[in-house]
C-alpha cells in the first residue's frame, strides 16, 4: 500500500473497468502510449478514497480514476472525479455512465448526428460500447441492425437493446444479410471491430454513409492490419469516413452525464455488465473478453 | 450528320475536354456508367449551334453538352447550358469555368472548407482539377504543397499557382518530402490519385486533418485497386475521408461561376491548358493525360 505524499489521494479499487484498447497498449500501438513489461496495466476504476490529504475528497468517498490493474492508487485531486450517489450500482460509472459509454454517445450522437429512420448498423452491439450506441440510436428513431457472436446476444439485442434485427457472425454470412436487413443501404455504420466487417459494411453503405471508426476488435490479437476500403468505393458511395478517439470528448464528460443519467435512472438506457469478482482474476477476464465470449460491459469487481 | 428531331438541337464540337474518368469509364468502373467498344466515348464539349428546333438555342451559339468524341452530336434543350461570351477563350467553359474547376472548388471550399493557414497538400497540381484547387486554397491564404511529375511543372505549381512548395514525385522521396515540408502534419489533402501518395499524405496528416477522395489516376490503368489507408491510421489521426463526386454538385454549377468568372476575367485565375488539334488525335492526347506527359487540362480543339 503506497502512501499518499502532500496533496494526494489514497484510493483502494473497487470496481476495474476492462477494454479492448488494453489489448492495444500491450501491443504498443495505442494512441494513448505502450504498457510494458514491468508497468501496471492502465484501467479506469472505481475506487474509494482511503487516505486523503486534500479538502477536496473525504474518506469513503467513491471515485473515479486511473486505478489501473492494482489494489491501492495513488493520485493528485484533479486525477480523481465524483461518482454521484445516484449512479447505481456505482460500476455504472465505467460503463453506461463512463468511458464506454461516452465513447458511444460520442461516436453517434456528436459525430454521426445519427437522425430518426436512418439505418445504423452496430457490431459487438452486446459489447459495452455497442450496447449503448444501440439503444442511443433506437431512442432517437434509428432502424438498428447489430451484429454479435452468438443466437443469445442476438436476442438481446433484439429484445433489450431495442435493434430491429441482428446478424449473428459466427452462423450468418454477414454480408449478405447486411444487404437484405439493409435494401437501401447502411446511413451510419460505427465501427468497433475492424476486419472484414468493415469492409462488408463499406459495399452496402447508402449515398453519403458515414462510418465512425472507433475500434479494432478484430485485429488487436494481430500482428498485421487489414487495410482500409479502397478509396474508389468510398468515392462511389460519397461516404465520410471520421477516426474517433473518445479522450477527445473528455471536456464534454459531464455534459454527456446530464443527458444520459437521467435516462438510466428511468431504466431508459441499461447496461448489462460481465462482472469477475477479484483482480487476481482480472487476466483471465480480459482474455475472455478479446475472444469475445463476455456478455456484456467487463468489470472486476475488486 | 445527324438530323435534329422536334425539340432538338444539332452541336458541332469546337472543344472537347479530355479527364481521367473516362479511363474509368472505360473499364467499366466509373460511377457514371460504362462505354463498351462500339460507344461513342463520352466527353464535355464546347459545341456550336448549327440547326435549332428550339427557340432557346439559335444558330451560331456556343453551348456547353456532353457532345462525346464525335463532330456532331444531337441534344434536347435541356441538356444545353449556353457558354457565356465572357468566357474567352470559350474551352474555359471546359477547365476552369467547367466541370474540373467546379470538381476543385466543391472538394476544397464547399466539402474540405479550406482555411487560412492550413496546410493543403495537391497531387497533379498542374493537371485540370489540381490546378485550380491550388490557387483557390492559396488564394484563401492557405499553404499548398503540390505534388507534380517533373521539375518543370513544379516551378509551375510555385511561380503560377501560388503553391509554397511543390514535389517532384518522380524525382523525390514523397514522404519524407512532405514529412518536411509539412511539420505541423497535413490539414487537407485532396487525393487526385490514390495509390502510394495517399498512404504517405495519410501517414503526414494533422490531427483533425481532412482526405477528400476525388480521383485514381495512378490506379485507372491497373487491374487491382490499392486498399486505403489502415483504419488504425485515421483513427490515431482523427482524420475524416470523404468521397466526392462532381455531379452531385451540378445544382450549383452556376453559384460556382459566378464566384469564379470574375476571378478569370482579372487573371486571379488562370488554367494553363495543353492542346491537341483534331477530334482525330483525341486517343493520343488521352493516352499523354493518362501516362502524366500532358501539361495542363487537356483539351481536344475540333
């Protein structure tokens, strides 16, 4: 347990959050920088102030920060922020109210200005941030067709999430379907997998798609990348292709909480989260979630 | 010589526009449509009025048609727009005043919205398109780099068009050119070409920096077709691609010549243009545009 020196903050992790751009950090290619053998994985958590040396933050107060992968974390005032005492269960904070969630109001809201009757196409749409990019979109009167790994996420997609039909990619030719769910083409395809969904999504976007790229799911786990669609379709298409990286939205943190707390408070917006109790068990989390065999938001419960 | 029906009207080609499309055209990729052998090749003309049905059109006036590779070519009113007398020489109506002027400014001030003190970096700058988007991007104080085949058309693109700098593409490693010249990275890049140039402008772009997609000259002659860029590029890059096709514009063809026109009337803006005589050496001229030995827009003077 480190000690908290003059204006820090003493905070024991209770909830981690796990992302897919982990994956990314140990491979070195993160925009945000490497992790390196030696080094504390980087997450964001949960975590309640155990010592504090500020005015500012009081013992058992919940937090949230940089925990990363550890018990104790050590941070100055402005590395912490409040979790309000209505966001419940407080693991909410890292996901429909947090990173994950932000990403998807970003992506879709902000950038895509995702409209009523537009065809919006959401892979790992059981995912975190896909499963609020889902119901976002829903909400404002999007058809949306997700795509997931399995019959039983496809369901909840359906049944939960609000899609109007979801491809199942590990049964379906995913291609073809989107052509049929699709028949006037795909208005705002968001994308968190890479791959060749991608590039499926490309042949059956509409007249001016655009495409929110955001995630590589499908490549982290690799050494090389598959490359973009070619330019020619894109000029065919008239597409607008946008590269998303959700720091960038930070500064907007709190007013993406003012819309969305609300609605999760009503139980307008839902989260369903993967929770592992232990960090011990935080690996064996992770791998599971980059094999896709999570259902839902990852979170270790410390 | 066809003979004009009721409602028609019978042009002679005086000017035909020779552009890298229809190599596209040609095989069959473009998205306007394919010429199969036994098509007359299409092409916008300058043509005269030499029989009228219609009282819109009177003998002896110049017009601007989709005439083709051909003397005479037979149109409805509708398909007429008149050349006005001011446009001198009248093949203007063509290259700057015409479909490659109005593809320069619809890609660099209507979609990329080019501002002063950016950084916009052009390939075939000397060519019909990338030489009128040079001077309205330097015109608006931005700071253009150009990318042209040889030292001549590079002094050109410097001492004409009002480009800060410009590389010989032949001669020069374009990456670590535009690494260098390009510090602050790319703003607007405007893809003329596809292929090698635009993975390197890609890899040197700025945050938040702009790709309009617009042509594929170094691809029309090739089979295959280069991939874009890794998503994971744009992503890190914030960077946002978009397609462009001329035609969707056409509704503002006339708002684009009245900006322009005075410009040309006081030789703001030039066009150099590279002129062949005879209809019946269009195949040779088209084959210099395409292998880059043309210096300026190509025209077919009939």
């Amino acid at each position: 347990m480190p000690e908290p020196g003059a204006g820090e903050v003493l905070c024991r992790t209770r909830y981690l959050s796990l992302d897919p751009y982990m994956r990314s950090q140990i491979a070195g290619r993160h925009t945000s920088g490497a992790v390196v053998p030696g080094d504390v994985m980087n997450g964001e958590t949960v975590s309640e102030v155990v010592r504090s040396n500020v005015t500012s933050f009081s013992v058992g107060q919940l937090v949230r920060c940089m925990g990363g992968w550890q018990e104790y974390s050590v941070h100055v005032a402005s590395e912490l922020s409040t979790v309000a005492d209505n966001i419940d269960p407080p693991s909410y904070a890292l996901s429909v109210l947090g990173m994950t969630g932000l990403t998807a109001h970003a992506g879709m809201i902000w950038l895509a200005r995702v409209c009523a009757g537009e065809c919006v196409v959401i892979p790992a749409v059981t995912g975190g941030v896909g499963s609020i990019a889902a119901q976002l979109c829903a909400a404002r009167g999007a058809r949306v067709i997700g795509i997931a790994g399995s019959g039983e996420k496809c369901r909840y997609a359906i049944e939960t999430l609000g899609a109007a039909d979801c491809i199942d990619r590990r049964s379906e030719d995913v291609e073809a379907r989107l052509g049929k769910l699709c028949p006037d083409g795909i208005n705002v395809y968001f994308d968190l997998v890479g791959g060749s969904i991608l590039h499926a999504a490309c042949r059956n976007l509409a007249h001016y798609g655009r495409v929110v790229l955001c995630g590589l799911m499908a490549e982290y786990n690799r050494a090389d990348r598959t490359p973009g669609p070619a330019p020619g379709l894109l000029i065919g298409k008239r597409a607008v292709v946008s590269g998303l990286v959700v720091y960038d939205y930070e500064p907007r943190r709190d007013e993406f909480i003012r819309e969305c707390l609300p609605l999760v408070v009503q139980s307008k917006l839902t989260q369903r989260e993967d929770i592992t109790v232990g960090l011990a068990n935080a690996p064996a989390a992770f791998h599971r979630l980059m094999s896709g065999q999570n259902f839902g938001k990852v979170i270790v419960k410390a």
